[in-house]
C-alpha cells in the first residue's frame, strides 16, 4: 500500500511565520533604530523634539493632505466599519476610566487620560505603515477613514473630562467649550485632513510642482514617524505604573480588538478588507498623543509613558498574533 502524506504543518508554519516577519521586521525595525539612535546618543533631547515637531507638524500634515486629497474614496462610506471601530475604541476607553476610577481610585481627569491609554490607538505613526504593509492598497481608504476621524472624537471627549476635572478642583469656572474647538481645529494633522477632504471633495488637481512635492513628502513621512517613534519611546520609562499601565496595555492591545470583532463581523456583518482594519488597528498599541496629553495637562503623565512604553513592547506580539488571525 502506498504511504499516506499529510499536509506538511511545519512548512506552512514556517511560511506564516515568514510573511509575518516582511511585515513586523520592517516596520518595527525602523522604530528600532529611533530608539537605538538616542540610547547611543546620536540623537539628544533636542534633536528628538525637533524630529516629533517635524513629523507631526509637517511629514504627517502634508501625507495626510496628500493621500486623502487623491484617495478614491468609495460612493457610500461604509459607516457600519467607522461605527464598529469607534464603538470599539469608546467602549475601551469607558473601561479605561472604569479601571481608573474602580481599581485606582484617580479623579476624574486622571481617568480621561487613562480612558485614552485604553482607547486612542497608533493609527498614523504605526497604523498607515503595517496597515498598508500587511494588506495592500486596498487597505488605504479604510485607514484614512479612521484616520479622519480618530483625533476628532477621541481627543474633544478626552479634553471635556480633563476641564471638568479642572473646574471640579477650582482652576476653573467653565468648561471653555470655544477654545476646544480651537484647539482641536488647530491641531496640523486635523488641518491636514481637512485640507484635503476639500481638495477631494471639490476635484481640485494640485499643480504638478506642489504635486511632486507633496508626493515626496508623504514618501518620507512614514520612515520618519516610525524613527521618531522609537527615538520618543526611548524617552520614556516605566515610572512606577506598572499596574495601571498593564491594565490599560491589555485593554488596548487585546479587549478592545476583540470587541471590535464582535461587532464588526458578527453584529454588522462587515466583510474584507473593512473589517481586518479595524480589528488590526483597533489592536495598535497607544498612541504618543496620550503621553503628550498628559504632560500638557499635568494630569497623569507617568501612566501615560508607562501604558506607551509597555503596549508599544508588547505589540510585536500581539500585532504578529493578530496579523495571522486577519490573514495579512
């Protein structure tokens, strides 16, 4: 009798393994050296912040303005994706606060800053490169989708708790509703996407020199977010935190993903390659802007490096786990 063969696992195993590895190594390569660069001193504190301010003052604005200026967008905006990723990224935040609140007993705006390590994901400085990296051009209009409107619903709520916050302790009497908007509308990656939503939406055609610029640019954006990605991460250190900020990594890195999945496939019955990205990057670690937020806020800044620090390392892993299971 002839000899059965079996399907052979370990070669297909060892084929995963490796489209995995051309997708994470890369990507993660890049932040590696950022982050190498500043442990070795070839970057300083100076030169860090001059390279962030580039990147999300300039690189970022002008990528976003160019993609979503000459993206395709679909006739109908499939809004039962958009729904499912941001029911998914404000349920992690209300547990963020929860956790806060229950576990930790912080004030309020405290546990804004919290809901945001829970909650606000990567999605440019590591979203648009292993989004894109992982599944193809296809899954560029998905990516600028969430993009568009990420820092528009998660940072006004996050700046409401924060002033009331304040107000609750006595540094102020309301809760400065005018200068929110400001803020947000000021922000350069905000005016990115606005700029080019109506570039898009009017079928303007840039002039080819400003064409050509721009499509360098946004060439350069990438690898420069992801150095000044690691060179930020080298900043900042596990301050004590450790809890609050594991709490927070696993809520961000694995409920919320799977929240995501429950109502993106099961519940709204979206297909590929719509729901792969939201539950890709609805798994992307925290992002910067919760340390920045804090800082700026003077309102828990340490477990917000912590929770960037700690997702950001845990990341490789999961992000590897959940690349597999979204067929990258």
């Amino acid at each position: 009798m002839g000899q059965r063969h079996e399907p052979d696992s370990r070669g297909w195993q060892a084929s995963l393994l490796t489209q995995l590895l051309s997708i994470i190594a890369p990507v993660f390569g890049v932040i590696a050296v950022g982050f190498a660069a500043v442990r070795i001193g070839l970057l300083g504190e100076v030169g860090v912040r001059r390279l962030v301010v580039f990147v999300f003052n300039a690189a970022v604005p002008t990528l976003l303005f160019y993609r979503i200026g000459t993206i395709d967008f679909p006739d109908q905006i499939a809004w039962r994706f958009l729904l499912g990723y941001y029911a998914s990224a404000f349920l992690a935040y209300g547990l963020g606060m929860l956790s806060a609140r229950v576990l930790f007993d912080r004030p309020i705006g405290e546990q804004s800053i919290h809901g945001l390590g829970a909650g606000f994901s990567n999605t440019v400085l590591l979203g648009i490169p292993l989004l894109v990296s992982a599944f193809g051009d296809e899954a560029t209009v998905p990516v600028f989708l969430i993009i568009c409107f990420h820092s528009a619903t998660l940072l006004p709520v996050s700046i409401l708790f924060l002033e009331a916050g304040r107000r609750k302790a006595g540094q102020g009497t309301e809760l400065r509703v005018i200068r929110l908007i400001l803020e947000v509308l000021a922000n350069p990656i905000i005016v990115g996407i606005l700029l080019g939503l109506g570039v898009n939406l009017l079928g303007l055609y840039l002039p080819e020199p400003i064409d050509a610029l721009a499509s360098l640019m946004s060439t350069l954006a990438i690898p420069c977010a992801l150095l000044a990605l690691g060179a930020s991460l080298a900043g900042f250190r596990l301050q004590g935190q450790v809890a609050a900020a594991s709490v927070l990594a696993a809520i961000k890195l694995v409920v919320q993903p799977v929240i995501a999945w429950i109502i993106v496939v099961p519940i709204l019955g979206v297909g590929a390659p719509w729901a792969p990205v939201a539950i890709v990057m609805a798994g992307l670690p925290s992002g910067a802007m919760v340390y920045l937020f804090g800082a700026r806020y003077e309102t828990g800044s340490e477990v917000a490096a912590s929770v960037v620090v700690l997702s950001s390392s845990a990341s490789i892993v999961t992000l590897s786990v959940l690349l597999a299971l979204m067929g990258a």
